[in-house]
C-alpha cells in the first residue's frame, strides 16, 4: 500500500542536506508552507540555495523574525533567487553585507525556469530580460528578429509545497490563489514535501480534480494551518 | 501648485486611473500593474466585460471584497485581498506567465519611473547599485503583453522630466511602451515620436514641451 503521509514535522524533513537547494512555494501569504519552513529552521540544514517569489518584508524594529528572515539571520543561506528583494528586508541587509549572495530573476522567468526543471526542459531562450541588467553575463540569440536570453532550468534538491488536501497517494488540490508556485515546484523537486490542510481518503479527489497528480510527492504531512493572515 | 495658478488642474491618482479605463474596450484581458494600474480596475464599468489577469493565477479578477466578505485565499499580485467574478478561472504560475509571456494579453498597464521616446520603459530599480531589487513580473508583462500602457506622473516631485530621450535608470524592457498615460496629458510612441493624443485642459503643447525632455509632436 502506498502511504506518503508523515506523523511529524521531524520525519517530513529528514534527510535534508547542508547546500541543497530548496525550493519554497507561495505567494504573499497565500499557498505558503509555513510548518515546513519552521521545520526547516528547526532541522539544521545549512549552505541552503532558496528559491522563492519574495524574500520577505522589511523588517520592523521589535517584530518577530520569522521564516526566510530567521533562516537568513541564522546564517542558513547561502543564496537566494528570487524576484523580490525588498530594501530594509533581513535578506537585503545579508546581502548588502556580503553574507549572503542574491540572484534577482523576472517572475515568468523564474516560473518557467522551474516547470522547465520539472518537464525535463534544461534551457530556454526568452525576450525576457534581453536588453536589461537581467542578460548580462548571459547568452542572447536573435528568434524572429528578437534578442533572447538563455536561462536555465532550476531544479530543487528539495521542494516544499502547501495544499488545500491531499489524499495518501499524494494527489493534491489548492485552493484559490493558493495554487501559485505549488503545482510546479512539486514537478521540479527531486524531494518534494507537503504540507496539507485537509485529509482525503483515495478516490475522495476526483480524477477530473486533481491538479498535482502524486507521481510528484515524496511526502505529505497533515498540518491544519488555519487561514493565511492578511499581509501587513 | 504653481501649475493651477498657471491655468490648468493636473489628474490625480483617481483622474489618471479613470483616463486610462475610458480607453479599455470589452473583451480585453488585461493585466494592472501596482500602483495607479491598480486602480483602473475601479474605473471600468461592471457592465463592460474586461478580464483582468493577475500574476500569482488568477483570471477574471473582481473588485475588492465588501467588509467581512473577504476571502483569506484570494490575493492580487499586490498581495490585497480581491474577488473572482463568474466566469474567472485560476492558474498555477508557469500558465500564469505562459497568458503573459505567450501574447494572450491585450494590454498590460504599467507603472513607470521613466518612458523614453523610443518606447524604452524603466520601472524597477533607481540605481543599478541598488541592493533592493524588485522585478516582480514587471519584465515579462513588458515584453510579452500586445499592448504596454505606462500610466505615471509628467515630471518627478522635485520637477525633473521622466519623459525622456533615453532612460537614465536600468530598463526594465526595450521599446516595449506604445501609450503613456500621465497626470498632463496622453502621448503615443510612434515610429515618427511622441505624439500628443490630449491634454488637460487649460495646458498649452508649449507648456507641455517645456515638462518634457523628449521632443513632442501634435498628433
């Protein structure tokens, strides 16, 4: 029998490697696997490449640093990629003092690089970027009388993905706005852990439904988060 | 403001929105940059079937939500909490990008730091120096969407011109701007330059010209 749920947060992220490249999914609030990252600070891994829409806000005297911001602070991270780099962020600050490097890709880029590392796909060319500080160092081709820069795919030793539900197969659904980067960091994590609002029994989720099939999940963790807080 | 005393009223945030939304036709899809973008949405008649795309994989994007109607799930690309009208669907991020950077989009509006006359937009990043660096998906909607639409003030707060011949800040594309929305006036970037669609009344074309660094032309 097929069973990829986990009991603890411990056992979801066992085995995480020093300098793996870790793939975190969500967008603001939204589809963010919170409990994994927390379980991530907690499990040691240190040298981490992290891939991830926003680096976290600036931060504010007084407040609590938590998620990517702890991990940075930690001194965790080796590199971030990502497609915001806020001033005033512990990221930002990291990188301005040397201690941590920063690759900022466009959005779509980094989307595609991602499903590209999912598909199998191991490089691209897109007009995205050309002609901006986001081509330099790279190639760059004339397709139909338009400059375009190579990017390459961007596979994660480990992906960590949030669920609306997920059944023992790991097939998943989302909900919302929710559904973000999680369908394709799920595809390009060769570890890819969940973590899930709602259990499912098999054939609960229709076929018709599903939009992560389990082929692309390792392990499932149930952990009721309660709903995303409003950003600040 | 010296400018009132001169005769004529510059739009504000909500006057420029509504100025750009008057132009917005049904059945476009459309995706609204942060900023004055955003606020397009609010200027287009609900009757008038325009879809709005946002980045994070939502297609059909509604208003924001009535107090104690909001739905903790549904963020824009601004990460404001919003609505789905019927008929609107979600995406995951590669299909969200595949709508942007595959031409399905009939316009994008865009915020702007600089517009140059060559249709060259700066909207990222003051300073290449910059630590802070926020691309977001500003980069692929400039390249990918059948329309950019820059909607942003005439001149900086301390005066300078942001119309310019070239961009002094890093590009965020290249010749990618075909329609400038300010608080003066409209210019469409054409093969032959700027040319003035309208301004607000009371502004002279002088009066314009003399705010712009790239040379205007009457359309």
């Amino acid at each position: 029998m097929i069973d990829k749920f986990v009991r603890s947060i411990a056992e979801a992220m066992n085995g995480i490697r020093d300098g793996s490249t870790v793939l975190m999914a969500g967008f603001g609030e939204v589809g963010a696997p919170h409990a994994l990252l927390d379980g991530l600070i907690e499990q040691g891994a240190t040298g981490l490449t992290i891939v991830l829409n926003a680096a976290g806000r600036a931060q504010k005297l007084g407040e609590p640093v938590q998620g990517i911001a702890r991990l940075v602070e930690l001194g965790r991270v080796r590199k971030v990629i990502t497609t915001f780099l806020r001033s005033g962020s512990v990221a930002a600050e990291a990188v301005k003092a040397a201690r941590m490097e920063a690759e900022i890709v466009p959005q779509g880029t980094l989307a595609e690089r991602i499903r590209a590392a999912g598909a199998g796909v191991p490089a691209f060319f897109t007009p995205t970027g050309a002609g901006t500080l986001v081509a330099e160092g790279k190639e760059v081709r004339d397709y139909g009388g338009r400059p375009c820069v190579l990017e390459l795919a961007l596979p994660g030793d480990v992906a960590l993905v949030e669920a609306w539900a997920a059944d023992r197969w790991g097939n998943l659904i989302y909900r919302d706005s929710g559904r973000n980067f999680n369908p394709i960091m799920a595809m390009a994590g060769r570890l890819t852990i969940v973590q899930t609002h709602h259990v499912c029994d098999l054939g609960q989720l229709a076929a018709n439904e599903i939009v992560t099939p389990g082929i692309f999940v390792d392990r499932v963790l149930h952990v009721a988060a309660g709903d995303p807080k409003l950003p600040r | 403001m010296s400018d009132t005393a001169q005769g004529f009223t510059p739009l504000g945030r909500t006057g420029m929105a509504a100025r750009v939304a008057r132009d917005i036709p049904e059945g476009w899809y459309v995706n609204l940059g942060i900023g004055i973008p955003t606020l397009v949405a609010d200027h287009v008649p609900p009757e008038r079937e325009v879809v709005l795309h946002s980045e994070n994989g939502i297609l059909g994007m509604g208003p924001a939500p009535a107090p104690h109607r909001e739905n903790p799930w549904l963020v824009n690309a601004s990460t404001q909490r919003v609505t789905i009208r019927p008929g609107g669907s979600y995406v995951d991020h590669a299909s969200s990008f595949a709508i942007v950077r595959g031409g399905h989009l009939d316009l994008c509006v865009l915020g702007g730091f600089q517009v140059a006359q060559n249709g060259d937009l700066a909207n990222w990043s003051q300073s290449a120096a910059d630590v802070g660096r926020q691309i977001g998906g500003a980069m692929d909607l400039a390249v990918g969407a059948q329309r950019v639409w820059v909607v942003m003030e005439h001149v900086t707060k301390d005066g300078r011109p942001r119309i310019l011949e070239r961009c002094t800040y890093p590009l965020t594309a290249a010749r990618c701007v075909s329609r400038i929305y300010t608080n003066l006036a409209v210019l469409d970037i054409t093969p032959d330059g700027l040319a003035v669609v309208d301004t607000v009344a009371g502004l002279s074309f002088d009066d314009l010209q003399a705010r712009t660094e790239a040379t205007l032309r009457k359309a």
